[in-house]
C-alpha cells in the first residue's frame, strides 16, 4: 500500500488537539502509516477516523471496522462519538426467520448425502411408470396420476419399499432439485409439488404411518440396547418428519400470487391440523407424546429435532404468531366491550433504540481516578442540553461516562457524576444533522397504566390517613378527601386499564360462587381450547420433557451420565477421522443444539401467549408447571455466559444449507473456511432464543412475588445486567422488565451503585402510576407467605379445571332435576330386547300379580 499524505487540515486539527496524555493513532489496523507517527488527544480519536473518512480514504478501514486495542479512555471516546464496540444489532424480531432458513434448519449436515438418495428413489419409480420426460416437462393430469400412485406405495407391507416411496415422495417435496438451476426455481417446484401432493391427500397418509413408526416396538426395543446411536436408527421416522415439516412450512408461507384452489387448500388444512382429525388427537398432541417417550428412554432413536420443529409450527400454523395473537386480544376486547389498547405493542418495540451497555470495571476505577482528580467545570448552557435532548430522547449512555456496572463486584459503587464537559456532551454535526433531530419519537415510548386493585390501595391508605376509615372496594367515595387526592383518583382513573385475565377471573368466580344459577359458559372451541383439551392430561409431564431437553441443548450445561441424548439425529454411523471432518461434525453438533434451543423457546412462549388470551387458568396451569419444573433457574443458567458469543456465534456452513447445496457445485471446504463461518452480524436463530427465554421468564414472573423472590435468590440481577452488554432494543427491554421488578427487593446499595441501569427502566418500561418500584417502600416488598400464595393459585386452577373439564367428578347434588311429571313421561326410553320380548310376563308378574293398596298410596 503506498503511504498517503494527510491534508493541511487533518493535521492541524490533529495538531491543535495534542494534550500531554495521548494515545497513538493507529487505532484501526490498517490505517495510513503516516498517522503511526502522531499523537492523538484521547477525545479526539473517532474524530479524526471520520474526518479520515470524509476525504474519501475509506478503504484503507478494515471491512469490519474493528478497533485496534485502546485504553478504556480512548474506548469510551468512541462511544462518545456515536461509536460503539458492540453496534446496534440490525434484528427484526418475528415469528419466524426467512423461509429458506428455515428449510435450511430442518437437515443437518451429516444427511448431506441423502439427497441425492431420495433423487434415485423418485427416478426409479418415476421412469417405471412414465416415458424419459422430465417431471417439469409433464402437465397437471400426469402430474397428479403419479402422485397418486406414490401415494398407493406407501400402503404396501414391504418395509424396503415403503421406505423408497416415501424417499420419493420427500424429493418431490424437495422441489425435484435436480431439474432446477436456482434456488428461485427449487422453491417454485417445491410450493407447486406439495399442494399437489395434500390436493391428494398425502398427509393423512402420513400421519398414519408415522402413528406406526412411533408404536414400532421392535425398532424401540433395537435401540435401547444399542451402546451407541447413529444417524441410521431413525431413517424411517426421518424422512416422514421431513415430508410433513415441509409440508407445513410451506402450506403455511402466504403469496400473493397463490391460486383460490391453493388458499382453500391452506384454510382446510390449518383446520384440519387443529382439530383432533388425526387419530382423534391434534397432531400436536402426538408430538407431544413423542418427545415425553423420547425423554422416558424408551425410545432414544426419535429425531427429537424434527419432532421439536415440526411441533413448533404446527402450533404456529394452527394457533397464530405474534400478530394474530394481537389481532385476537383486540376482537376479544371488543367481545367484551373493554376500551381499546392504549398502543400497539409490536410496532412501539420495533421502533425503540437500543441503549449502550453498561461499562466494565477497568472502565469505572479509572473514571473514579479521573473524577478524583478533575476539578469542578462550569455548568452547560441550558440551550445546549435542550438541543442534546431533541437529538437523542433516550440519552441514558452514550455521553456519560460514570458507568454503573460491575460484573466482577455488583455491589460497586458509583459516586454523583461532575458536570460534563461542552466537548463531550454536544455531539459532532457530523453524525447527526439537525434534519435528522425531528425523526426521533419525543416522550416515552408506552402508555401508563394502573389496575383496579392499585386504586382501590390508593384510596384506602388515603382514607386512612387523612378519615380514619375505609370503604373497602368502593372506588367512587372521595367524601372528607383533600382536593388533590381528587385530581390523583381521576389521573388513575384516566390511565386505568382492564385487562382480558380480570374479567375472565372474575367471570369464573361466579361461577364456582353460583353452580346452579350461573348457567351453562360457552366455551368456544377454537384451535387454542382444542389443544388445551388434548394435552391436558399429561401437560406436568410435557413441560418437564421440554426442559430435559432444554437442558440438555444449553450451551452452558456438562455433560453427565444421566442426561439424555439429543445427538441422535445427527452423528454419522462412523465418526469422523480427519480434522476437517471432526470441524465439520462439531459445527453441526452446535448448530444442531441451538436450533433445539429456538424451537423449544418458540414452543413455550407461543402455549403461553395464546392460553393467556384462552382463559388466564390455563396459561397459569401451564406456568406454574413450569415453575415446579425448575424453568426460572434454568433460563438464568442458560443467561450465565458469555451471551456475546452465543448471539454471535457462526455455527453454520453456508454452502452445505438446502437448497444451495443441491443446485450449486460444493466448494471444496477448508479448515480455514469452516473457522471463519459466515459474515453475519449475529445468528438470527440465538438472538430469537434468547428474546424467547426472556419473554417466557417475564411470563412466570409478573405479578408474582413468590417467583420474582426466586429471581432475587438465584442473583439474577448480575447475569441480566450482563445481557444488556446485547445492543438490540426488544431483548434490552426485557432484560430491563425483569430487573424492574426484583428492584424493590434488591436494596438501597444496588439502587445507588446502578443508576444507570434505573435510568434505562425509566425510559423504556411501561409505567404503572403509583408502583413504588425504585424505592421498595410499597406492601408488596415486605415479607409474604410465598408457599400459601402459590397454593391458593392452584386451588384456583384445580377447581377450574375439574369444573370445566372433569365430568366425572361433578357434584351429583349439583346436577339439575327434571320436576315436571309430564316432561318425565313423555320422555322416549328405549328398552333392551329381552325386555320387549317378555313384556307380557313382566306386566304379569310386576303389576296384575301384586295388590295396590290405594289408600295407602292417596296418603
């Protein structure tokens, strides 16, 4: 590279900036040498990068613009300067990723070559039955003419053959790769050859035998002895999950351009996988049973992933996602005439900022050595802080410098921050033109809002202190109050929200209150009640499966004898003996782990979401099994690492995802290759994870004392304090949830040591009007009989429960009557045969045989 020149003006303002201590230039590793030789005032390094930039040298910055070592000093002047270690993570939460990761996600890398085993088993059939075209080259009668004789084979008792129809039938579905050039064109045949395909009816045929693969007791029994399971053990099982994974994902993907036969087809089928059509059980409910059988040890050999993606989106298919899920709360709102939601809560979290992460501990003893010895400045003119405040709403922690986090020390300290320089607080124009400063949202990005019961103990510590009495529940009563408790009820009142769980609550206490006069509930039988219904039975046992599992897939979790093996489906039969092969294996194994860890955390928040919105009992049902499960100090184990890492970790190798690797030539694959991994800036499938697991603790966690004294007990607060090192606003925002409400409980030192942190709860969680939060000063942060709380709540759910669902079990006493004597007789009874057959000897002997006291029957 040749040496450039700086311009007369980057050296002057390197010049004019020189202090006594300084920091060399070459802070990026491929700048200039001509910069090597100057000296650089600590707070002017970012400065001189961009003004660098400004002149058009760019390309002497490394691609991924990754700083040399600096001084914290010099560190903390990037992030002054708009710069950040950690950038803003460009991540769009959804319910799902793209769809070709998604397909991508279903095979691991070990079944590589069975591609193109399932293309010789469809051209063998294909070429037994039709002439040397091509199948792109037939029309639709011949297409379907074939489609329906693959699906005859699979009737067949042969298992060899089956097994090759069904490989047949998973290349179709594969979208005949070997006829396409693109990956466009591979999706196209894909979307066209799998409605065909359920236009025939292939998936019921599925399904059944799947049901007999799962109830083969000779393959379980196989596998049980085995020392070692491979690959091989779950051929069969493989490819039928395959076959109805793609099926579902690729049904459920809505184009535009999809024919009224194809959206039919879709609105018929999401019914059908709803409803207990299959083996008179949703099919959820036997992929629950699957991975409880998997979890028992008496079936190893299940490819639990599979089984775990296809579960996923058949509850995703049939239940909704995110956006459904809002779309039912507001018709339900609607239902039972509740105001409208104060904001749309998708569109406030996508549209938040990610704050800066906390600082380390090297970063806050040199601040405190600074501060020691730095005397006091003179106050900022106010308009500047006015025009730094319109910049940038949300200013918590790019211009301080007084970090408050420790992760070594949580206790720390953090003394009262000095008045900041001029310098350091006004931005550089350069970042941010004033054109940019109107774009920013102004105020707080939520609504607040304030329940019944908060009003109802405001009124009555108010009553109390200013009557000497209480009116109990009465909320309309401000006789004998000063006027501003007047004005403070009305602002509550303002701001009062009524949620979807408070009157469904209620409704049900009637009910337990007045079983005769309450009448019948109309329970409406959508696909969220079907499912509840369905796995009702054995749901403590489904959630204690789902976090074995869990378990065993956290990177953070060792390896013991008694765990389960989730690795089944993805070890070869002979392992690798090469080092290329060993990089390749492990990549697959970590990547195999991480896409259990999604579809898990996809699967519990989904039941949660949608059984809350159902009936609240029933998503307390479920949570408090999960409570019992030990899912709290789970997920806070799975947090406790290096959450960076995880977020960014490359565990993919791009050229071996479908359908890139059946359409293009393989390149040759390297060590070198397989360490750098892909250029993204982080795995969209662990950053879902992790906003998942957070979202399902906030679940457990909200309104609950009982459990968020678990969270105080398990030290929770340094290990989500170090999540928030993750710059992605919606994961920030739940992290900083979940701290809010352990706050009360954590101490005066930790409030004081943390202010940075409670600043950022401030700005970016939702408000309750009189939550006492920051201080701990309120009844909820006093001592509870925590044990008795959880068990009224199971009483409550118990009796929900058996009223509902056990009619069994229902009190005979409470059973209505039938008084009417002429609605009794003309009551149609059928009689048995031999009855009718000896009705006359029965009149004889019964009736004409016996005398009648008529007197005694009058009295």
């Amino acid at each position: 590279m040749s040496e450039q020149k700086p311009s007369h003006e980057v050296k002057g303002i390197v010049l004019r900036a020189l202090r006594q201590d300084c920091v060399k230039a070459q802070i990026c590793r491929k700048v200039p040498k001509c910069f090597c030789s100057l000296k650089v005032p600590k707070n002017t390094v970012a400065s001189i990068i961009l003004k660098w930039n400004k002149f058009g040298t760019t390309n002497n910055l490394p691609s991924a613009g990754r700083p040399a070592k600096l001084s914290n000093r010099g560190r903390r002047a990037f992030v002054r300067e708009g710069f950040s270690e950690s950038p803003d993570l460009e991540f769009e939460y959804a319910d799902t990723d793209k769809w070709s990761a998604e397909l991508s996600e279903l095979y691991s890398y070990t079944e590589g070559p069975e591609f193109l085993l399932n293309r010789k088993c469809f051209e063998e059939e294909f070429r037994t039955h039709v002439s040397d075209k091509k199948w792109t080259e037939l029309d639709v009668a011949q297409h379907r003419a074939h489609a329906m004789r693959l699906l005859d084979g699979l009737e067949v008792i042969t298992r060899e053959k089956r097994l090759k129809v069904s490989r047949a039938i998973l290349y179709m579905v594969q979208g005949t790769f070997a006829e396409c050039s693109s990956e466009a064109e591979v999706q196209h045949w894909m979307r066209y050859n799998i409605f065909l395909l359920m236009d025939v009816g292939t998936f019921t045929a599925l399904v059944e035998l799947l049901n007999m693969e799962v109830d083969n007791s000779a393959a379980c029994s196989s596998a049980v002895r085995k020392p070692a399971i491979s690959l091989a053990d779950s051929t069969d099982l493989r490819v039928l999950l395959n076959i109805m994974y793609l099926m579902v994902v690729t049904i459920q993907q809505e184009d535009p351009a999809d024919s009224p036969e194809w959206r039919a087809t879709r609105e018929t089928f999401k019914t059908e996988l709803g409803f207990p059509l299959y083996n008179n059980e949703p099919i959820s409910v036997m992929l629950f049973g699957m991975v409880t059988k998997f979890c028992s040890g008496h079936a190893p050999h299940f490819p639990m992933k599979k089984v775990l993606m296809l579960l996923w989106k058949s509850i995703l298919f049939t239940l909704g996602g995110f956006e459904q899920l809002q779309n039912i709360k507001v018709r339900k709102r609607e239902e039972l005439r509740l105001p409208p939601l104060p904001e749309d809560s998708i569109r406030v979290i996508r549209s938040m900022r990610a704050a800066s992460p906390p600082a380390s501990a090297s970063d806050l003893i040199e601040q405190q050595q600074k501060r020691a010895r730095r005397e006091h400045k003179s106050l900022i003119k106010q308009d500047n802080l006015d025009a730094f405040n319109e910049k940038d709403p949300y200013k918590s922690d790019e211009p301080r410098e007084d970090e408050d986090d420790n992760d070594d020390n949580d206790n720390s300290m953090d003394a009262e921050p000095f008045p900041m320089e001029r310098d350091e607080v006004m931005p550089p124009l350069i970042l941010h033109p004033p054109s940019e400063r109107v774009n920013f949202p102004k105020g707080l990005p939520w609504a607040p809002k304030v329940r019944e019961k908060d009003i109802e103990h405001f009124l009555e510590s108010s009553r109390s202190k200013f009557i000497g009495y209480t009116l109990g529940n009465d909320t309309d009563t401000v006789v004998g109050l000063p006027r501003p408790i007047h004005e403070s009820i009305r602002t509550l009142k303002q701001h009062k929200y009524i949620s979807i769980a408070e009157i469904q609550i209620a409704k049900e206490d009637e009910f337990q209150k007045t079983p005769l006069s309450g009448g019948e509930e109309d329970v409406e039988m959508c696909s969220t009640e079907l499912l509840y219904q369905g796995i009702l039975p054995s749901l403590p046992q489904y959630m204690i499966a789902l976090l074995k599992i869990l378990l065993a897939a956290a990177p953070t979790s060792k390896a013991k004898t008694d765990s389960i093996n989730i690795l089944a489906d993805v070890l070869p039969e002979e392992m690798p003996t090469t080092v290329l092969q060993s990089m390749k294996l492990g990549v697959d194994v970590n990547r195999h782990k991480e896409i259990i860890v999604k579809a898990i955390s996809a699967i519990l928040l989904l039941l949660l979401k949608h059984f809350k919105l159902n009936h609240v009992y029933q998503f307390e049902y479920m949570a408090q099994h999960l409570v019992f499960a030990n899912c709290i100090p789970l997920i806070l184990k799975f947090f406790n690492q290096n959450i960076i890492s995880y977020i960014t970790a490359k565990n993919s190798i791009s050229v071996l995802d479908f359908p890139y690797c059946v359409v293009h030539e393989l390149p040759e694959l390297t060590a070198e290759s397989l360490e750098a991994g892909d250029n993204n800036q982080f795995c969209w499938r662990n950053l879902f994870s992790c906003i998942n697991l957070l979202r399902i603790l906030n679940k457990l966690t909200k309104w609950k004392h009982s459990r968020t004294m678990m969270l105080v007990v398990f030290k929770s607060a340094p290990i989500l304090k170090r999540a928030l090192k993750v710059k992605q606003a919606m994961m920030q925002l739940y992290v900083l949830k979940l701290l809010k409400v352990q706050t009360k409980y954590l101490g005066r030192q930790w409030r004081k040591s943390n202010m940075k942190t409670m600043s950022a709860i401030y700005q970016k969680v939702r408000h309750r009007l009189n939550d006492d939060w920051a201080y701990g000063n309120d009844l909820d942060a006093r001592p509870w009989d925590f044990q008795a709380e959880e068990c009224a709540l199971r009483a409550n759910i118990e009796r929900f429960n058996s009223r509902r669902y056990d009619n069994n079990q229902r009190n005979p006493d409470f059973l209505p009557v039938d008084n009417c004597l002429q609605s009794v007789l003309g009551q149609r009874v059928d009689l048995p045969e031999d009855f009718q057959m000896n009705y006359d000897l029965w009149l004889e002997r019964e009736v004409f045989s016996k005398p009648i006291s008529w007197e005694e029957l009058l009295q």
